[in-house]
C-alpha cells in the first residue's frame, strides 16, 4: 500500500500539479487520508515547494458547524482558506468521506450563510484556475474510504483496486500513460474547437448548442485524477431541446434519479424526476442553475461501472453529461452559480453526437479516430 500511495502522490505532484520549486501548496482533506497526504507532502518538498500546508477535517465538521453555530458565527470564513484561494501557487483537493450522508440534514438556511461567508473564495477560486496558463493549479483526486466503498457496491480492497486502475498507477510508468491519454484525446478537441453547433442524441435526448467563441478542453488528467473527458461550456442562450439522464444524479449527499429537462433558449422551463422531485426543486431556486455551465463526453473506458462519485462516473466512457450552473471560465462560459452539478447518460445504445450536421459519434465510440481511446 505505500508504494502504491507513493506512487500516487508522485503522479499528483510531477503531473497533475506540477509543482514547482518556491511554490506555495494547499492540501485540503479529511483525516482519514493522512497516508496519502505524508506521501504528497514528501513529494512536494522533493520537488521545492517552499510552503505545503494541510486542512484535514474531522468526522461530521461540517454538520456540527452548521447545526451549533447561530447566523453571526457561520458569516465568519476561514480567512487561512481564502488567503490560499487568493495567494497560493498549488491546490489539491483529496475526497476521503468518512460518510457520505453525515450533510444530508443540516438546516438550508445555515448552510446558505455559510455558502455565502465563502463567496470570495469561490470566486477567487474560479477566476484563478481560469486563466491560461493556470494561475492556481489545483486538482480533485480521491483516497479509497469505507464509505467510498460501501457506497459504489464494493469491498474496501476491490475499490482501491478499482480506483487505482482508473488512475492507472498499476501501469509501469503512470505519467506517461496519462501523457499517451492527452495525445488521443487532442485529436478529439481539435476535431471540437473546428465545429460549432452541436447535437446530443439519444434515448429521450435531443438537445442542441452552440460552442461558437468556447473552448473543447483535454481533461488528462492535471485537474482530476482520474480523468478521461473532453468538455466546454456552451454558449449561455444556445441550449434547446430536452435531456434525458439515465444515471442517477448525485450532489450533496441526495440522490435524482430520472432527470428531465426541458430547455429553450438556454433557459431550464421544465424539470421533473422519477425520485427526488422536492430536492431538485430546491436546486432550480438557486441563482444560475437554470443554465448549463458545461457539456461534456466521458472518455475513459477503464471506468466501467458507476460508483455515485462523479469524479469517476461523469468519465465513464460511453457516456455525456452536461452541469447545470458554474461555468468554466478557461473554455469560455459567463453563467456563474453556487452551484455546478453534473448530470450524466448513456449513449452506448442509440446514443449519436453532431457536430456542425455531422455525425461524429455513435453508440458511446468516436467515429473518426484511427485509434481509439
């Protein structure tokens, strides 16, 4: 386990985060991934960092803050995590759940002042991963928990199997086999960043938007690990038609399953679930959620089943998923919310992509790669 973990955490730092010699870095976590966080530490001060420093969170943190605290007290922010939003070179971000539904119940109203308490942060942190190049670098990746684990269907040992295969650490050399993943997947944001107008179509899909003035972006791993996606941020008042998402759609700890929407000129008029109705209802009354902030294709075909983590499963090759909310700044989006919330579906039966009238994709595979992903 700790060559594993030492080989992990040098992947995070050579390649996803680059880290640089005199680069200040922030690692926030929970206790529970502590030996991954000495791995990382160890591997920042090889390469020079100058300062590495750590949040770690305790078991239900945020639940006790919210349900002790009175309204005065959650408007004071942490002003250590803004200053790293603001000032520091490198961002790591590591999910280690202790449980995945210790957040389900804490009051609305609380959390909405402390959401707000965190604001400029937020933004610091969007505007400055947003620029070319990354002015913070920053990456989401995941220690295996029991939680993790209990949640995808899985022994504790056959989810750190599956997440360090998805990571491709079992490779001799990861970093170059996530270099070979950003080689295959140029050609596709290339083929992207030539069309405009795009058509997602599939089982009670047909949506359409334009990408016109954005970006397509390789995700190859340097702002998740793992990785395996292209993306954009379609143009704000583009979007119509309707979308339907096969998989069930999770997001603070509350599970949508049979999410439809329908879209006209951008905007979300109609929304309705088969399960969780009065939670995406709650959603749809935030500012900016009625918009979507990114479409995207999942392209790693080593993630095979969903595990109710989207930073695998909005990567499941054969899939598309779009965020209803923030967009990315970096690929060109303006729509800013609280909230960015990923919806995914299957195209691998009668699923088809257009692009500019083409068709370019067909049940889950790219049609005119040589060499497929």
């Amino acid at each position: 386990m700790n060559d594993i973990l030492s080989k992990y955490a040098q992947l995070l730092v050579q390649y996803c985060l680059n880290v640089q010699e005199g680069e200040k870095v922030y690692i926030n976590t929970t206790t529970l991934a502590e030996p991954l966080v000495r791995e990382v530490y160890r591997w920042a001060l090889r390469a020079g960092a100058s300062l590495v420093e750590t949040n770690l969170s305790f078991r239900e943190q945020y639940r006790i803050l919210l349900t002790e605290s009175g309204p005065e007290q959650l408007k004071n922010a942490s002003p250590f995590y803004r200053q790293a939003m603001e000032e520091f070179d490198v961002f790591l971000n590591i999910m280690a759940p202790f449980n995945l539904r210790e957040d389900q119940s804490v009051p609305a109203d609380k959390a909405k002042i402390r959401q707000a308490a965190n604001e400029p942060a937020r933004k610091a942190y969007f505007r400055r991963t947003g620029t070319d190049p990354r002015e913070l670098k920053r990456n989401l990746c995941l220690y295996p928990t029991q939680a993790s684990a209990q949640e995808a269907g899985l022994s504790l040992e056959e989810y750190e199997q599956f997440v360090f295969k998805a990571c491709k650490l079992y490779d001799d050399d990861p970093i170059q086999s996530w270099l070979e993943v950003r080689r295959k997947q140029q050609q596709v944001v290339d083929l992207l960043n030539s069309r405009q107008e795009f058509r997602y179509l599939g089982n009670g899909t047909d949506l359409t938007f334009s990408a016109d003035g954005r970006t397509w972006i390789n995700s190859d791993g340097q702002t998740n690990m793992p990785s395996g996606e292209v993306y954009t941020s379609p143009v704000e008042d583009s979007v119509n038609g309707v979308v339907h998402f096969s998989y069930p759609a999770l997001y603070q700890g509350h599970a949508v399953e049979g999410v439809t929407l329908w879209v006209k000129d951008g905007y979300i008029e109609k929304w309705e679930a088969d399960k969780g109705q009065d939670f995406l209802d709650r959603i749809f009354a935030i500012d900016g959620t009625r918009r979507f902030g990114e479409a995207a294709i999942g392209t790693n075909y080593s993630i095979d089943r969903m595990t109710k983590n989207i930073l695998f499963d909005e990567k499941i090759g054969g899939t598309v998923h779009l965020a209803i909310g923030q967009s990315y700044l970096q690929a060109g989006g303006k729509n800013q919310s609280s909230v960015h919330w990923d919806m995914i579906t299957d195209m691998t039966a009668e699923g088809a992509i257009f692009a500019d009238g083409e068709k370019i994709y067909e049940n889950g595979r790219f049609l005119f790669l040589s060499e497929q992903l």
